[in-house]
C-alpha cells in the first residue's frame, strides 16, 4: 500500500554516489519526490563521486539537487581521506579500532547542512546512507549518534517543523543492502564507493573491500569495474556472472 | 585558584566577533590557550564581522585560529541574514515567535565544524556564545538543543575523545554578558553586532536593541559608534557616560 500523502512529500537524500546512498536514494524514491544533496568535502575521489551522485540522480528523477562544498572538512584534515599524505588502508578492517579513513564528526556535518535545507524547503525526512553492521567502525554511523543527532534536530529547529534523519540500512548488511537495491532497483552501474581510484575501482580499500563482500555473498557480480576483486573473486565465478 | 593543567589546556572558541562570542572568548582564555573558529556563512555583515573575530583574536593572543566559508547557509537561504531580499527586522522582538533572522539549523553547522576541528587539534572543549535569555528566541541557541548536541558529539566521535561543547553565557542576561565581560577585561570596542552596517551600527535592528539594552543596564557606554542609540539613551546619559 503506498501512501498517497507521502509520495507526494520531499525528502532530502544525502548521497554520496557510494552504493549505500544509492541504495537509500532507491528506496525513498519509492514515496517521495528527492531533493538530492551532495557535499563536495575535498575528499580523494571528489570528481568521481559527484560524476555518481549527478548519475544516480538522474536515474532516480530527482526533483531538485543541491551540491556543497565543505572546505573546512578538508583543510581540518585529520583522516586519509581528506589529507593526502596519509596513506588509505589495504589491509582490510580491524575491529574495535577507528580506522584513517574516519573523517572527525563528518557526518554531523553532512546531516547539519541537509537539515538546514530540509527546513528551507520544507521536507520532513532527510535520508542517509549510514551503516552500522558491515561498515568500517566510524563513531558517526552509529545508531546512538542518529538517535541523538535526532534529537539535537528536534530542539534545534522551528516548534513546528518536524523533521527526521532516517537511515534505512542501518542495521543492514552489505548483502542485504545489496539484495534491498535490487528490489527498488537501484542504479548500482551508477555509484562509486572506491577511496582512492576514480575511473576503475581499485578492489582492495576498506570500501571496495566490503562493497565486493556484499556482492559477493548474493552472488551478484558488481556492474562496476575492478583492477583486481581479490577475495570474492571465486564466489563471482561460482555465481556464473 | 587556577589550575595549571586546565590553563594548559586548548579550547576551540566559536566566535562571530559580536558581543557574546567577545566574552566568551575572554572567559575561556584565563583558564585555556585558545583556538578560535569564525564562519564565513554569506551573513550580511561578513567582512566586518571576520575584521571583529580578528581584532578579539589579536587582543586575546589567540594561539591559533580558522577562517572557514560555510557557503552552502547562504545557498539555502531562508533568513534575512543570508538572503538580502529579506528585510532585516527593526521593530524590536516578538516574544514566542522565531524572528526571521533566524538561520535554520545554523549553530548545528558551526558547532559540528569546531567539533569536528576540536577532534584533530586535540581540544577537550569548544566554547560557544550562545545565549537564550536575553535573545532573539533561536531553537538553536537553547539549552536543550544544546544538551541534545552534546550527547551527539559523545556517541559521534571517537570514543577516546571528550569533546563537550560550552555555552557559559546561556542562561546570562545581556546585562550580565556585559558586566562578565568587565570583570574579564572582555576587548568590547573590538566587537561588532549589528545585523546590517558595517562601519557604524544602526542601533534599531534586533542585535544592537539588544546589545544596547545589556550595556544601557549597567550604566556604561557600548564603546562602538551607532547612528543612533533610540531606547538607551536617556539611561546612558544618567550614568554619566
């Protein structure tokens, strides 16, 4: 049952161009007209990322998008991802540790401009991509940061505004997220999740590490292009893709 | 009785260069080394505001400080302080009702940059002007807005981090903002905040009426030029100044 009212209402989407905020996108598109928000934040794949955020855009006929630059993530530094001289991690995720690749609070960040916009303009749900399962650990894609961020954004704003960060993939898996996009049929040939490559993934970052794992396990091939696919390299075969 | 430590200690200082980031800073500076944070956000009164931020800067010893643009405020608009087609109010508060200098969500967007900038220095505490007594009655300048981003930046950041964010002018009243300042040789005549001049204050909109008022209650003279001191003046002039 789809709900009249709320296919009418707009929703921001803060989407990366990664396969998450793909999946994400798909899924709010399901009953909301998209206003689209991608932060440009002087992160390694900055191009390519909004080259993916504008394609999924398109794809999903977003009604409105907003692409923001924030400088001050970059030149605050403090991760490999928005500083150069650190080096982006191959070796795969060590539990328990906050890799590198965390940019400090980036995501308080991010959800504070949508949530600015949202008022603006009036949408009442703002979507995000964040995982908390098979994700790389970051403080700032945990449920107790959403729910207190919700919080903040409950105080913070207008009396009469109601607005609400929702993370459909929370608690999802790579698989799961995987299975959920081809569903609501996600453009998964239009995002990007590598850290470090912009033209062909590079197969071995934290990010394309757990993406090619979520592939991997539904025994979907990733539409993508890889230097190499190390570990799920065998079960694309078996797949038969 | 000051302790060394704490006096060691660098505390991140969000300031606008207005009168209550003013003494803020100075408040934070006898017991801290201070890293003060301004943001550009497209407000009608940037140049003079930075010029401000600079100057307290200066007359604090400020160790370090960041000049960050935050662009995407004015892009979405929404207030009169970031959309010139929007006048600037003159005709004094409306109490219960969000004014429309208000800038949805703003302080979520500095407060998340000074976290974010406090978790790669290294600083324990981010000092913030806020105040929702004698204000303009701003969702985010409250004290449970407040409380709720605190509890963000503790399930948001890395859990070795303790970062809390400051607001030791909440609950004052701008008379005591002003009589705190004194007694912390606050650099006032380095402040500026008035919402639409830039060499001399109005004196009519919400922010000088306000400040104007604080001064005007201890009997001292705001040592910045106005145009005009409308409410003040009598009291002023029977303090003698």
């Amino acid at each position: 049952m789809v709900d009249n009212q709320s296919r009418l209402s707009l929703a921001v989407v803060v989407a990366s161009g990664g396969l998450d905020s793909c999946v994400t996108a798909a899924l709010a598109a399901r009953d909301h007209r998209l206003a689209m928000l991608h932060v440009d934040y002087g992160q390694r794949t900055v191009e390519r990322e909004r080259r993916a955020f504008h394609d999924i855009a398109d794809a999903l006929h977003a009604e409105c998008r907003l692409v923001i630059p924030m400088d001050h993530l970059h030149r605050i530094g403090g991760s490999c991802l928005t500083d150069t001289t650190i080096a982006v991690p191959v070796h795969g995720i060590q539990p328990g540790l906050v890799p590198v690749t965390y940019v400090p609070f980036r995501n308080a960040n991010l959800f504070a401009a949508a949530v600015s916009w949202a008022e603006v303009i009036g949408a009442a749900k703002v979507f995000v991509g964040i995982n908390q399962v098979d994700s790389s650990g970051y403080p700032d894609c945990s449920e107790s940061f959403l729910s207190a961020f919700n919080q903040t954004i409950r105080f913070g704003t207008r009396p009469e505004t109601r607005i609400e960060v929702i993370a459909p993939l929370l608690k999802c898996t790579k698989a799961d997220i995987v299975l959920r996009g081809i569903q609501c049929g996600a453009p998964f040939d239009k995002s990007w999740s590598c850290y470090q490559n912009n033209e062909v993934a590079c197969g071995r970052c934290d990010s394309c590490r757990l993406r090619l794992a979520g592939f991997a396990a539904v025994g979907i091939r990733d539409p993508i292009p890889y230097l190499e696919r190390p570990e799920t390299h065998s079960l694309s075969q078996q797949a038969g893709t």
